[in-house]
C-alpha cells in the first residue's frame, strides 16, 4: 500500500505542480508528492485498505474531478483533479475495510442471538440396559 501510494504521490505531484515550472517543476512536484504521500498509505494499508480499491478509488476521483473541473469553468483543472484523485484514493482505501468491518460484527451479533437448543439429542451409543437385560435406573 505505501508502494502505491509512493506512485500516486509521484502522479498527484505532477498534476499539481505550476504550469510554467517546466521539467524541472514537474521532477520537484513529483518528489514533494512522493515524500508527503507514502505517510497516508501507511496507516491505511495497517488498517486493512487494498491497493486495488485504493486504485479504483483514485481513478474515480480522478474522473470526477475532471468533470467537477470542466463544468465548473476553472482555470486550474489539474489541481482539481488531483485534489478530487485524493480524495478518491481516501475513500476508496477507507470505506471497503470499514464496510468489510461492520458486516463482520453483523455477522458475529446475529449469530450471538441466535436461540440455543437446550434439548440434546439421546446418544445411541449409551444404553440404560444392560448386557443381562436388568434395566439400570
């Protein structure tokens, strides 16, 4: 997870980075993602998120910030994409394990309050007679 984000960071730092910068901008705002980035997909990765989600998290973030970007007639499309890729990333490598979390303790209260069965089945095996047919009490 830290590897994926150390990538989006790098990416994230590449959108954001000034127009007029050049290479040169765009290398620095690729480092400066990649130095800040890695520090969220830690403690997420530790808290049970995928990359895969995280993934198609950020990719439909990044889409959506597209579109809230063209639609809105901003001059800075880049950064708002890379602001919407964020929170994409976020979300999806957050809310599957809290989901996967909250089905789990369902799971786990429902079969808690299941009724018991307090009738046992009569063991076949033990007889309450004995080899000489006298009846034991």
């Amino acid at each position: 997870m830290v590897c994926f984000w150390l990538g989006l960071g790098a990416f994230v730092g590449i959108l954001s980075a000034p127009p007029n910068g050049g290479p040169i901008g765009f290398v620095a705002g690729a480092v400066a993602g990649m130095i800040v980035l890695p520090w969220f997909g830690a403690p997420l990765g530790l808290l049970g998120g995928r990359w895969q989600e995280s993934l198609l998290g950020s990719g439909c973030g990044l889409l959506s910030g597209i579109l809230v970007a063209y639609f809105n007639g901003s001059p800075q499309r880049a950064s708002t994409a890379s602001l919407f890729l964020l929170f994409g990333a976020i979300v999806g490598a957050a809310l599957p394990p809290l989901c996967r979390f909250y089905l789990r303790l369902a799971l786990h209260i429902s079969v808690q309050m299941r009724p018991r069965r307090t009738d046992r089945p009569v063991n076949s095996s033990s007889s309450s007679v004995s080899p000489e047919g006298v009846t034991n009490p």
